[in-house]
C-alpha cells in the first residue's frame, strides 16, 4: 500500500514535472496591438507543436517600467519568465542575464537579420538575443491638412514644422476644434524623452550625447539650441501636458484627428490606417525635420526590440525554440503586414505584401538603416543611468525648471562622474 501510495506521488510529481517544463512564459510588450501579435504567435507555436504551452505575460508600456520589472525577476534569479522583450538599449546592461543563443542552434539563422543589431546584441562574443523588430522616429502628417493650408509636402526643417503647426492649428482652432494641436511628441522623463531628444540634437549638428568611441559631447551650442526649441513648442504649438506623454498618448490625439504632426515610431501607422479611424487615409510618414544649422540633417533613433532566454530558465532549449519562432521570417512578415512592426530580416522590405500594408519600409528604408544609435554600448552597464539623467535634463528644460544651458552644462558634469568620460566637441 505505502509502495502504491510513494509510486502515485512519483508519476503525479514526473508528470507534473514535465509539463512544467513544457511551459515557456514570454514577457512581452502591449504597446499599440503588439500584445495581440504576440498572443497569435504564441497559439500558432502551440499549434505546430501539441504539448508545449506558451504563455504571454504582458509589461509596462514605458520601457523604464519595463525594465524595472525585468530587474526584479533577474534579482530573483526567478525562472518564472523564460524569453525576455528586450529593448535594443539593454543588452549591453543586461548581458548576464541572458544565455548564449548560440548555444542552442541561433548560428543557423543569424545571418539573416541586419548585421548592425546582430552587433548590438551580441557581447564578448554572445549572441544575447535574436532581433525581433526594428524602430526609427518618423514625422507622422496629416496630408489632407497640409494641402488644405496650402502646403506642398511635409516640414524639412525644425523652424517649418513649427511654422506650419501653429498656421495649422490656428486654422483648426478658428475653425471650432479647440482640442487641436500643432504637433505632438513623447515629453515624458523617461527612455522616449531620450530618443526624441536625441534625433533633436543629432539633427541639429549637435552629436549623440556620448560618441561611440567614449566621448561626452552633449553640452554644445547646437544641442542647447534646439532644445530651446523644444522646450519653445510646450503649451505653443503642443499641449502642457506634452511634458507627460509617452508614445500611447501622442498617437491616440493625432488618431483622434487632433494633431497635425506626430513624432511617432512605426507602429502607430497600421492603428491609424484602419478603417474607421478619423485619420484613415489621411496622413502619411516622411523623415523628421533636419536642424536649421548649415549641415543639418534628418536624425531618427534608433530603436527596437530582441527576444532574449533567460539564464534562470528550467528550460532554456525550448525556451530559444520560441524565441527564434518568433523571430523567424514567417512570424516577422505577419508582424509588418499586420502591425507595421519593422522587421530585422533584409528581404521583407522586398515582399509586396509587406509594401502594400506599409509602403513606407520601401519609401523610407534608408531611414531605418541609417538611424542613430543611443550610446548603450559605450556606457554598458550604465546607460539605464546615462539615459535617466540626460531625459531628466532635457525635461527640466521643457518644464521650464532649468535654461538648456545650465541643464546641459550640470549634466556634463554628472555624465563625466558617471562614466569617467573625456569632453570634448561633437
Ligand atoms: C520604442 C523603441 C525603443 C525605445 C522606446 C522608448 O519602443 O523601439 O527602442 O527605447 O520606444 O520609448
């Protein structure tokens, strides 16, 4: 009796066991219909391979918030979460966490995806994680309106885009929509801030914060400059509350049809374009405006997300069998014809399906291969603070808390301590 009882508890401890380990939970993004995507996904993973359950555990939309969260499990070396969304900033700051996909069977795909991010991603010769889609910042526009107050295309540069914001708003303003505004963008301090900041500041001949080769170069005139600029535009041509706005905020006033111009990634253009949007047909995606400074020059950030396996799982191998199903060649395409989620593999931005649904990854493609990197690399494993403490400097200049000049200048200062860095000239 006692042997049959000892034997029940094994099978049911055995079974249990493995179905445990049949089970890979994937923390993931909810940003737009990414949540969505990812649940498909996973369904048509479990499809294809009867036994094995894929979770889908949905994050923070702030990628601070998510990181946060992230380092919370990593702390606990908690198996909980087996693939990891990374962001294209974090795997220099959280290599440790992460195994080598190389090591269960990465090699065979790699080659596929856009070097550039493969050598982002990897670290001291590990591939951390497999690209999974690929962002750049883009000018959203209403094309109905530009024609409407006589405008022949889209801003080329800072100082158009803001004329034409405030000609455009007041028109619409006059016109009885009172919520309308000129322009909108991501303002919030948090890691969007440092992108749009960014592709200021890079566009206006002013550098990329720290250079990739260990520079510190943010406190320049051009930088202060268009930073001005910005911070020219809060309660003007954009909302106060601008200085609270993360991607979600921005895209749902210009969806609504309240807004001109929107400084957006990718994604928000499929949301847009559904049928039965106020904007539907009504706007389209050119590169962001260039400096005013002879030589200025269009600048998008570079953004994006990987999908990585996490060195606490119990089962790592099916774990990398998931995350390269998800960022195979298959999944990416239905992510860009469905999401307009860019993908990292060359070709797609061949398929005709993929430029019918966004026919801007044909149009704009020199954009996503040459958009600026933040300087995650070099800082690694301090960007997260690089990062917190240069979108804290340019937001106490949007609020109005600190002149550009003496932000720029204290934060030269807290950047050198933190890095150990030169100064120098962009
Ligand atoms: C997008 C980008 C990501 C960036 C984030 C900032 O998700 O892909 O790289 O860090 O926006 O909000």
């Amino acid at each position: 009796m006692r042997k049959l009882f000892f034997g029940l508890i094994l099978a049911v401890a055995l079974v249990w066991g493995a179905a445990a380990a049949q089970t890979v939970t994937v923390a993931a993004g909810a940003v737009g219909q990414e949540l969505e995507l990812v649940q498909a996904a996973a369904q048509r993973y479990m499809e294809a391979n009867p036994g094995v359950t894929v979770n889908v555990l949905d994050t923070p939309d702030l990628a601070d918030d998510r990181l946060g969260l992230y380092l919370q499990f990593f702390e606990a070396e908690s198996s909980e979460i087996d693939v990891y969304q990374i962001d294209v900033i974090w795997p220099g700051d959280l290599a440790v966490h992460f195994v080598d996909l190389y090591d269960y069977g990465a090699g065979e795909v790699v080659d596929q995806h856009f070097d550039a991010i493969v050598e982002n991603n990897t670290v001291d010769g590990r591939l951390i994680a497999i690209p999974w889609f690929t962002d750049a910042g883009l000018l959203y526009y209403r094309t109905d309106l530009l024609e409407q107050y006589g405008f022949a295309g889209p801003p080329e540069t800072w100082t158009e885009l803001t004329e034409m914001a405030q000609t455009i708003q007041d028109g619409e303003r006059a016109a009885g929509n009172t919520d309308f505004w000129g322009f909108v963008w991501q303002g919030n301090a948090y890691e969007g801030l440092t992108c749009d900041a960014l592709e200021w500041i890079a566009s206006n001949e002013g550098g990329r914060i720290i250079e990739p080769d260990g520079v510190i170069t943010v406190n320049n005139p051009n930088a202060i400059e268009v930073i001005e600029l910005a911070a020219s535009w809060v309660g003007t041509i954009s909302p106060t509350g601008v200085t609270g706005f993360a991607e979600e905020d921005a895209r749902l006033m210009f969806q609504a049809g309240n807004a001109a111009f929107m400084r957006n990634w990718p994604y928000a253009y499929s949301l847009g374009q559904e049928p039965g949007t106020a904007i539907s047909g009504l706007f389209d995606v050119s590169p962001l405006p260039a400096g005013d400074v002879p030589g200025g020059r269009p600048a998008a950030t570079l953004g994006g997300w990987q999908l990585g396996v996490s060195a606490y799982s119990n089962n790592p191998e099916l774990a990398a069998d998931v995350a390269l199903f998800l960022a195979s060649y298959e999944e990416q395409k239905i992510r860009a014809v469905e999401g307009s989620l860019n993908p990292t593999i060359q070709p797609l931005y061949e398929d005709p399906e993929v430029l019918e649904a966004a026919p801007f990854f044909g149009a704009l493609f020199d954009v996503f291969i040459n958009a600026v990197a933040r300087p995650s690399t070099i800082t690694a494993p301090n960007y997260a603070q690089v990062s917190s403490a240069f979108y804290t400097a340019v937001h106490d200049v949007l609020t109005g808390a600190e002149d550009a000049e003496t932000a720029m200048a204290l934060l030269e200062l807290d950047l050198q301590a933190m890095t150990g860095f030169p100064t120098g000239t962009p």
